[in-house]
C-alpha cells in the first residue's frame, strides 16, 4: 500500500494550500488522552473541525507521559481534518524519529511541527531520562534528508517522504537577535511556517515582526487563553518568553465572569495582530469549547 492510498480525504484543503491562498490561518492543538480512550479528545476535535484550518497534537506535553501523537493524528485524517504531528527530541534518538516520520507519511499525515521538547525532570516522570540525541534544528534536518529520499546516514529511501515542515519561534525571547538567527538556521533546514509562544503584549509582537520584515516564511502567532489573573501571573513567571501586561492581569483580576472577559482579551488580541502576521495558534488548555465565539467575535469563521 503507497501513501496515496491512505492520503487524507482528497476533498479537504491541505494546510499548504490553506497557507498560500488565505489572509488569517487558524491552528489549535489537543493533547492525545492518559490513557486507552480516544473518545473525549476525538469528540472536541470534530467540534473544532469547521472552525479551524489544522490543529496540533501534542507530543506528551510538558513532558507528561500521554498516548502517542501519531494515533490521535491518524484519526483526524480519518475527520477530514488536517493534523499537525508535534513531534520531540525528548524521548527518542535519530533512528526511532525519523521511523516514526515514515509512518507518519505512510498514514496520510504530512504536517509535522519539531520542536526539542520539554525536560523530563519536569513532567509527572521526573525518573525518565530525555534522549535528546536530535533537538528541533537536528529534527529539521532529519526531515529534510527524507523529503530528499534519504536518511541521516545518507542511505537511499525507496521514495521521498513529502512534509510540511513547521517550527516554533519565541518572539518574547530575552535575546532576540539570537532568537531570530535561530529562526533563519531554521528557515535554511526547511522550516515552512512557524508558531510562536504566547502573545499577550502586542506591541512587542509588532516589534519582533518589523525586524523580520525580510522573512517570507508564514508566522502564526500564539494566543493562550487565560482563565484566572493567577493563571496570567504563573504564565509570567514559569513560561520563558511570556509576558501579560499588568493591564490584562487586573482585567482578569477585577472580572466577575472569568470566561467572557478571557473572550474579550483573545478578541482583541486577535484583531491586533491580524495585520501582522499570517495566522493564529490558540492555545486553550481546556477551553477548547469557547475557540468559536472568538473566532466568530474575529470574523474568522
């Protein structure tokens, strides 16, 4: 059986496609379940299905042991739905991610996100030891080295595997022009589309985006649905490159209906950074049910 015969639905716009022909692209992500059963996370996918152009699955997100991305991924092709493999150096070297491309490729699932992955001493198995053979730029050129028909080894394949390859970007980073010589290393190995960490602050957004003016790879920018003003304080703390305004904290703070202002917050930053950039990627973390009213809020249904 050839990959055609198990390509996604031929009536679903590709996410390449999607990329080159709209102004606003919209990607959210799922976390495969802890544990055997695919219901709950397949049924919020469907209810996504018509408001979004892809969404992530998550590779054991925060190192947290969970079922692996490529099943879930599978199972939205089966949606009609376009997935986006996340897929970490964290818990496999050279040999076992670029078989597990393979099969991607060979189960109709084409976009793949590489990013290095998040420490092991982090997650609900701080016992485990992280591989970290490859890290996001060595995932790059694994990719690329399969779209070209060959290995890492330079052994020949017995067809070239097709990807559509993305990579995050921290327009938040302390060092920026360090970030951003990052992104172009990452650019040069193949990286097609980028998502970013969480935007709050729109202005350093617009910032980061002027001095990449030259970069005509598509950015979709990062959008984390705040649910409390701990939340915003904990994101400020703990998450490297994030930043909520202290205006935002004390909307969320002074907030008698927690879930409607978090819309309002997202809107509006939604409508800010349309003019900038290519896309957006919302986060919800178990919100996923309030993704339409702010899209329908952005005219982005």
């Amino acid at each position: 059986m050839t990959n055609k015969d198990t390509n996604q639905n031929l009536n679903m716009i590709s996410l390449r496609e999607r990329l080159n022909v709209k102004n606003f692209v919209v990607t959210t992500e799922i976390n495969p379940p802890k544990g055997p059963d695919t219901t709950t996370v397949l049924e919020k996918a469907s209810m996504l299905k018509n408001y979004v152009d892809a969404i992530n699955v998550t590779d054991s997100a925060g190192a947290n042991m969970a079922m692996a991305p490529i099943t879930i991924a599978h199972y939205l092709t089966t949606l009609n739905i376009n997935p986006i493999l996340q897929i970490t150096g964290r818990d496999r070297n050279r040999i076992a991610i670029q078989g597990e491309l393979l099969a991607a490729h060979a189960l109709g699932i084409s976009n793949v996100l590489c990013m290095s992955g998040d420490s092991p001493a982090d997650g609900d198995h701080p016992e485990a030891k992280g591989v970290f053979d490859l890290d996001a730029t060595g995932i790059l050129q694994s990719l690329e080295a399969l779209r070209s028909g060959f290995d890492l080894s330079k052994s020949k394949l017995n067809a070239p595997a097709d990807f559509l390859v993305g990579a995050v970007v921290n327009p938040g980073a302390k060092d920026i022009e360090k970030e951003i010589t990052r992104m172009q290393q990452k650019i040069d190995l193949g990286a097609q589309f980028f998502q970013t960490q969480g935007i709050f602050d729109t202005n350093q957004f617009e910032s980061f985006m002027e001095k990449i003016t030259n970069f005509k790879t598509p950015i979709l920018a990062g959008l984390i649905l705040l649910k409390s003003a701990k939340m915003a304080q904990y994101l400020n703390d703990n998450l490297f490159g994030v930043n909520v305004p202290d205006k935002i904290i004390q909307t969320m703070d002074a907030s008698d209906n927690r879930i409607q202002t978090s819309i309002d917050i997202s809107s509006s930053i939604i409508e800010s950074m349309k003019p900038m950039c290519s896309g957006v990627h919302i986060m919800a973390i178990g919100w996923e049910s309030h993704i339409p009213k702010i899209l329908q809020n952005t005219n982005l249904t």
